[in-house]
C-alpha cells in the first residue's frame, strides 16, 4: 500500500532551507531504469527542529510536501506538520501537536485527541521519508526496540543485517538493513546509519527505485541483493507456515459447485484432486478409493479460483490474493527481473502467492514516462521488447500513455504477428476509437474509455487530467446518443474487451474524511492504521458543487459498464488497488452496474481465464483443470456480499486457511471456521529402488521364460 502511494513520484529542488543548518542530508530518488524521479532534502536544525522537502513524480503524478516536526530526548514527537499535495492532487495539511500528555492532531480527513503516557510517535497519513529516519533512531534505543503510535499501534524494529558500503568519493561505512512492523500489511525494509543515533540511509525499493543519500548510489545493487537475501528468508517461512499442502489423493466432499459456463450453481458434488490437478467431479456421496486428504464442504458454494485481471504483483501481495480467493493475476505492468524472479519462487512453492499470467508493459520516452517494462524511443525498440515478452512467455503486451502514436499500428501488428493480445491507455494524442483502429484487443480502465468522447489530438493525458477530465465531464453524457451506442457497437463487432477497474476509480468522488466506497466491505477488518487511510481523498475536490458532479460523473462510468455488458460487451474484472479485497469491491460494482451476483462471479471466472488465454486450465471446475478452489460461506451468487466470506482456498496443491492469513497480517477474521482437513494414514510408499540386483534376478529367469 505505501509502495503504491509513492510509486506515484524529474525533478530540481530548491537548495537547502537555512545557513544555520546543524546538517543537511539530500537523498535522491532513482529509478530502477537510471533516472531522478524525485528527491528529499532534510535539514537538522540547531534548536531540535526538522524540516524536510520531498517531491516525487513518476507517471505525471507524485507528491508535493513541506515538512517539519520536533523530538524530544525521549522519541516522544510533540509537533509534527506537512503541507503540499498528493498524488493526484489532493491538498495536503496536517498537523500534531504534544503538551504533556495531551495530544491533539487535524488533518483535512481527520481529528482526534488522545491523553499519553510515556513515549510515542505520531503516525501522518501523508510525509517524507524523514519521519522513518527519526523513529529509526528512537526504535533503536528502546529496550525492546518497540515504540507506541498515534492514533493508535505499535511499531517494531528487527535488525536483518549489516554491510560495508562505498560512496562514489571511495569514502565507505557500515550500513545495516532493518525491518519495521506495525504500520500496513507487510514489513517495511529500510537501510540505517550504525552511529549511536542511527538514522536512514537509503530505502531499496527493487524493481522501482532506490532512495539513497547522494554520492551513495553506486551502492544500491550490493544493497539490493542483501535486501532480497533478508526478504525472501521471511517470505519462504511465511509460505511454509500458512501452505498446508496436499499430498495423495484429495477429495472436498459436499459442495455446491458453482458451474461458469451456464452462472448456475449445481447439486452436491464431490471434488478429487491430486497433484494440484482435478481427476473427478461425482455427485455427492459416490465411491472412493485410496483418498488421502478429506475435505468437508458442508454444503458450501465451491467457486473456480477467482482472477484479478489488473494487479501489479509484489512479494507480499500473495497473502492478501490468497486469503480472499484471488489464485490467478494478471499482472498490468511490473519490472520485468522482479517478475520473472517472483514466478520462479512461486512455481517453486517459495511465495504463498497466486498464479501470474505477465502483461509486457512497454512505454514511450517523455517526461511524463512511467518507469518500469520497457521505455522505447522508436519501432525497432518496440520490436525488441516485444521479442524478449514473447521468448519469455507473455501472452500479452499493454501500451501506455507515452508511446509514440506514429508508431502505434506497427507495433500491434508485430505484437499480434508474435502472437500476443494487445491493450492498454489509449497514448496521448489519441482516441480510444483510433487505438482500437490500430488493433487493440482490450482498453484498460473506465476513464480511458470514456476519454474517448473529450480529448482532442492537443490534449494532454499523460498528467493528472486523465483523471479531472472525465470526473468533471462524463457527468453530462448522454449514452442514449448515436455516438455513445456506435462506439459500444464497435466495441461488440470486435468483440474488444474491457478492463474498467470501477473500484480503483472511486476515488475521483471521494472527499477527504469519507470512507471510499470499495473499502466499506472490509475496513472494519484491517489493523486500525490501514483502515485510517482508506479515509483520505485523493482528488482536489473544492467544495460540495464540485464533489456532487464528481458523484454524478463516477455513477454514470457505472452505468456506461453495465450499458457495455448488457450490449455484449466482454467485461473483466480488475482491481488496480488493495490486492483481492478491493477484487470484491469490484465484482459488487458490477451488481451495481446491473449485472446479476452469478454474472459477476462468471465475469471473474470464466471471463479471467479467457482473456488470459488460460481455459484450458482455469475458470472452471473440470476434471483435467488445476484444482483451483474457493469455498465460500453464504451464496454470493444471490449476495455477491458474501463472496468476502472465503473459508478455504485451494491452489497449486496447497490447502490456504484465510483466517490464518488474516491473523498473521492483524487482520479480524470474515469467517468462523475453516473446514477441516482429516488425513488418513497410508502406508509408506516406495520410493527407492535397487535396479542393479532386480536386472540379476531379471536375466537369469529370463533363461527359463
């Protein structure tokens, strides 16, 4: 989650913010294709006082923030404040303030008061790095290196590891990589100063950027590789303690499975699986020889792993996949070393995580440039990059919005010529009607649908009016007009799909301080940090005109996807946002779009495995098909509410228990029980042999066969 707020970050920055500085530290933010995309500048005042300016722009958006707070010997914060902007522009202005025991703080969502004792930090809901550097220190000190939070929380600190490091001047020092705990869903890794009062160092951030002190960037791979060393011990121990696999042969009696193709859920039935393959679906109650693993349904709904058709998959986003029935990704756009490294962990059962089918994600060269894939200038670079997805494997390419229009139709015909789908956002200059022209398969997200009807070839789209734009204008469109249901009708003769990520769109209608619609499902679940941000606006919404049109804009993208759907139009689901939570919040935006609950569970089952060209595998509950598996409490396909009750996932031969997860990450449990696995004793199977003396007893019967 924080990874995501920040991956939002070229930049010059003013030079340092006083003469009677005590220090200065400026980190640079460099991406991992060798580019400044953002820095922070940190000032150490002489009479306690910390300022810090931090500004980050990748993909035309980033922060804006002006900092400043004040310590005492203790750790305890007693003023923190930030001003500025967020990602997608929403203004920024917080403050924290500590007499005493008393503390106080007001942001533009918020506002609280709290009476305190003894030491704690205050936690901002927007800030720089700087604030990790000074708890960094505090943590350090403490004797059992955990600190108390405002509002709420506590956070901990592990030292992972230490490393010698050397500047670009050959100066060198002694580094050491810490884990903190108790802020999000996953661990955060920083790197720290050794001193008496440690401080940041650098922030690895593998596959997207590093934030290293200047004059130390040279460092960032020997980093990274001992970041990733630390990293992946916590991950396999993770997987080993929450996937319970399933050896022999399985069955999951008495469930209802839910049947794709027809939206229907069947009678009873007994599933078998074995070697993480389904070899039978028989009605409730047949016969059955030599079952290891038994599995009792109890009468629960029994789905095909669900699919989320737009992630951007990490090392930790596979619990939160998991433990809501998400088993298959398609990941929209990643580093491609990260991904191929985090699939081959996988396959080898290393990551709890689920199934990902790549999306190569190719940009063009321009300030606006988002940085990860591959960022080409020309056709041949195209091709190129288009040659390394297909050897490695991706059936499909997503276009972003710096490539190069003159070379659009070029590169989707090669593309196709390799034999890859092809979608994306419409490059800017273009309709969405000419990128389909051009030979799109799939348009990714709602806005760059519906940009289609209010940008001209001078438009610019690649900053933050792909977003202002439709929240101030889809308000006024009239889809009943010949232009709207001409392009729908394109969209069907083609038979073009569409990835219109509703849930991660919400946030154009939402103000700061209300809870975002696609988090209501399941704020009350998450660690009391998490769900504080779920509340925080994204979009500068001025006052309550403008916030209705934004409403009026946000319902009318709903109502376009269920005109679509209804017309014939393929729709899949995708999230782009809080990993298989907000895949729910989804699915419920499609009811609400007018789909019946069953279509919407067909739209992220079937739909998932035929526009990842994975049928023949995926989306169904088939003998001969990978056992990927959700039972579900309740009956989602009348409330698709009840598709958050997911109680057991099965999946590449493991049995996963959501609860597990969910306790192992802090988050309240959606369901009761988990159904219980019975193992029944076998005898040892062979599994040695002695050839040598079989072939001596072999050739001397021979001699009288």
């Amino acid at each position: 989650m924080l990874l995501k707020r920040l991956a939002i970050m070229p930049l010059a920055l003013a030079a340092a913010f006083s003469a009677h500085a005590a220090s200065t530290t400026k980190y640079l933010i460099i991406s991992e294709n060798a580019k400044q995309i953002g820095a922070q500048i940190t000032e150490r005042l002489d009479d306690g006082t910390t300022k810090v300016r931090f500004e980050f722009k990748n993909n035309g958006r980033g922060p804006d923030l002006t900092e400043q707070f004040r310590m005492t010997a203790d750790g305890s914060m007693t003023s923190y404040s930030v001003q500025g902007n967020s990602t997608f522009g929403a203004v920024v202005n917080e403050r924290f303030e500590r007499k005493g025991d008393q503390a106080e703080w007001k942001s533009t969502s918020e506002q609280g008061q709290k009476t305190v004792n003894g030491a704690a930090g205050y936690l901002p809901l927007n800030s720089s790095f700087e604030v990790v550097s000074a708890y960094i220190g505090v943590l350090a000190a403490a004797p059992d290196h955990k600190m108390a939070l405002l509002p709420s929380g506590t956070l901990s600190q592990t030292v992972l590891d230490t490393l010698e490091v050397s500047s670009a001047s050959g100066a060198k020092q002694t580094v050491q990589l810490v884990a903190q705990t108790g802020v999000g869903l996953s661990p955060a890794f920083y790197w720290a100063t050794t001193d008496s009062k440690p401080r940041l160092f650098g922030v690895i951030i593998p596959g997207f950027a590093n934030i290293l002190e200047e004059g130390w960037q040279g460092a960032a791979p020997q980093m990274a590789a001992r970041q990733k060393q630390a990293e992946s011990k916590m991950l396999e121990s993770l997987a080993v303690k929450l996937q319970q696999p399933l050896n022999g042969l399985t069955v999951v009696r008495n469930a209802r499975v839910f049947d794709s193709e027809k939206a229907v859920v069947g009678a009873p039935s007994d599933i078998y699986l074995l070697r993480g393959r389904i070899t039978a679906v028989l009605p409730a109650g047949s016969p059955s020889q030599g079952v290891v693993n038994t599995i009792d349904a109890e009468g629960r709904i029994v789905l095909p792993g669900l699919f989320d058709m737009h992630g951007h998959v990490d090392r930790w986003s596979g619990a939160l996949n998991m433990s809501t029935g998400v088993t298959s990704v398609r990941d929209m756009g990643n580093d491609n070393t990260q991904l191929q490294a985090m699939l081959d962990e996988t396959a080898a059962g290393k990551l709890l995580a689920p199934q990902v089918v790549p999306a190569g994600f190719l940009e063009g060269e321009s300030p606006f440039s988002a940085n990860n894939g591959y960022v080409i200038k020309d056709l041949a670079e195209a091709k190129k990059a288009i040659d390394w997805y297909a050897q490695h494997g991706y059936p499909q390419l997503k276009i972003y919005n710096s490539f190069p229009k003159a070379i659009l139709k070029d590169t989707v015909a090669y593309a196709h010529s390799r034999g890859m789908r092809v979608s994306g956002h419409i490059p800017a200059g273009l309709r969405a009607q000419e990128a389909l022209d051009a030979g799109y398969d799939e348009i990714q997200h709602i806005n760059q649908v519906l940009l289609n009807f209010l940008v001209k070839p001078d438009t610019e789209t690649r900053n933050l009016n792909r977003f202002v734009l439709p929240a101030e204008k889809v308000a006024d469109m009239d889809f009943n007009s010949k232009p709207y249901k001409d392009f729908v009708a394109g969209l069907v003769k083609k038979q073009i799909s569409i990835d219109p990520t509703l849930s991660a769109f919400a946030f154009l209608q939402q103000r700061d301080g209300d809870l975002n619609e696609p988090y209501k499902g399941f704020a009350a679940n998450m660690p009391p940090d998490v769900a504080r941000g779920f509340a925080v606006g994204g979009m500068k919404i001025e006052n309550d005109k403008v916030w209705q049109r934004y409403q009026k804009s946000y319902a009318k993208m709903i109502e376009f996807v269920g005109i679509m759907y209804r017309a014939g139009v393929p729709i899949v689901a995708g999230t782009d946002d809080v990993p298989g939570f907000t895949l729910h919040s989804e699915l419920a935006l499609l009811v609400k779009a007018g789909l019946t609950p069953a279509q919407a569970l067909q739209v992220a089952t079937r739909n998932g495995a035929r526009y990842t060209r994975t049928s023949h595998e995926r989306g169904s509950i088939t003998p001969g098909k990978l056992a990927d598996l959700v039972l579900v409490d309740g009956d989602p396909t009348k409330d698709i509410a009840d598709l958050r009750k997911v109680a057991a996932v099965i999946t590449r031969g493991y049995l996963v228990s959501p609860r597990d997860i969910d306790a192992a990450l802090g988050i309240a449990p959606f369901v009761a029980a988990t159904p219980k696995l019975v193992t029944t004793p076998v005898a040892a199977a062979a599994g040695a042999g002695n050839e040598g003396a079989l072939q001596r007893i072999e050739t001397s019967t021979r001699k009288h066969d």
